[in-house]
C-alpha cells in the first residue's frame, strides 16, 4: 500500500485545489495524490491550528512568551503540501521552515507557498537529519502509518531543536495511540512540561515544551 510519506512518482498528477479560512485569511492550495489529507484540511489539523493560534496570540497579549522579542521561528516538521505552516506563517508573520521526506510533498509545498505569498525556507529531511537549527514553536501532525520508530524520533529529536523556552505541538487521534503519545512525551519533556491542550471526539492537541 502506498503511504503519503513515500516518494511513489506513479500516483496520479492531478492537481486537487483545497480552499480554507482561518482568522478571516482565506487560503488556497493545491495537493494531489500521494499526500496526506489530499482533498481537504482534515478536522484535526484545523484544531491544531486553532490551539497553536490561541498560544501564539496570548503570548503577544502578555508580552511574555516565544512570541517576543525578534521573529519567532516556526517548524512545519512533515509538512506535506503545507498548510500548518503557510497557514501559521501568513498569520503571524512567523520565520518558517518546512520539511518533508516526500519530495512530491515538498514540490506541492513550494507552490503553495508561491501561491499564498509565504517565505519558506523548504528542506527534504528525514526528521532532523538536514536540520541543524532550533526554534521557538515546532508543530506536527505525525505519519502515524509510518509507525512508532519514526513518530517517536520526531518528538526525541524535537527536543533537541527547540530554543530556551520553545514549545512543540502534536495533533493525533485516539484510535492511532494519543494515549501512548501523551506517555512519550511525558517522558522526553517530563510531567511538568507536557499538557494535553485538547481531548474531544477522540482527537488530542498536546503541547511539549521546554
């Protein structure tokens, strides 16, 4: 079976357009086969951008967050065609950089970063392995598929690329392990550091920081 995170040049070509608003921003990209949530913007990552959204605007609120003090960076880690990031970036004017395995992926990331007048610097990484930099808010919706050794290098390696004070988002589902998931990054981040942010309808939004 085919998964979105393999680079499989026969799948169809098409283009597929995928409309979203956020924020009162209306965005629009292209995607196609081969990708995950190839046709809409799944419910999960609309929740996840919505409770990254509500951090980021209560740091600028109080003056005393990641949000302060220069640019913040942002990491789409597995960014598919792109959305978390363009979506984030475009809102908050963060300093973007986005990765995939997927170098079909990562063509679809470029356009619609073209299309939605979005900065991104777009790196071809297995997780961090062409990634030597940190940053400020890391956000992922993880290749569950791809199985517990890969999903769980992310949240080890993230660890380890996030700045004094930075904090990491993880979207993921009941039915695919959140449980086992929060357990993780409990112990990557420890107990004091890990919070699930939001727990309905078997979707969980957690936040990791340091």
């Amino acid at each position: 079976m085919n998964q979105y995170f393999d680079n499989n040049r026969d799948l169809s070509q098409e283009d597929i357009v995928i409309d979203y608003r956020f924020k009162g921003r209306d965005f629009r990209f292209v995607s196609r086969a081969g990708v995950f949530s190839k046709s809409h913007v799944d419910f999960a990552t609309d929740i996840l951008l919505n409770h990254v959204s509500d951090f980021v605007e209560s740091g600028v609120a109080a003056g005393d967050n990641i949000v302060c003090g220069g640019t913040p960076s942002l990491l789409d880690l597995g960014c598919g065609y792109g959305c978390i990031g363009i979506v984030l970036s475009k809102t908050y004017s963060l300093s973007l950089t986005q990765c995939d395995v997927n170098k079909s992926a990562l063509e679809l990331t470029r356009r619609n970063c073209e299309r939605n007048g979005v900065k991104s610097r777009i790196v071809e990484s297995d997780c961090f392995a062409n990634i030597p930099d940190s940053f400020d808010l890391i956000v992922v919706n993880p290749p569950i598929h791809a199985g517990k050794s890969v999903t769980y290098r992310m949240y080890e390696e993230s660890r380890e690329h996030l700045n004094p004070d930075g904090c990491l988002y993880v979207v993921t589902l009941k039915k695919h392990g959140a449980e086992s998931t929060v357990a993780k990054l409990t112990q990557v981040y420890g107990g004091d550091n890990c919070e699930v942010v939001y727990k309905k309808k078997g979707i969980y939004v957690i936040r990791a920081c340091l």
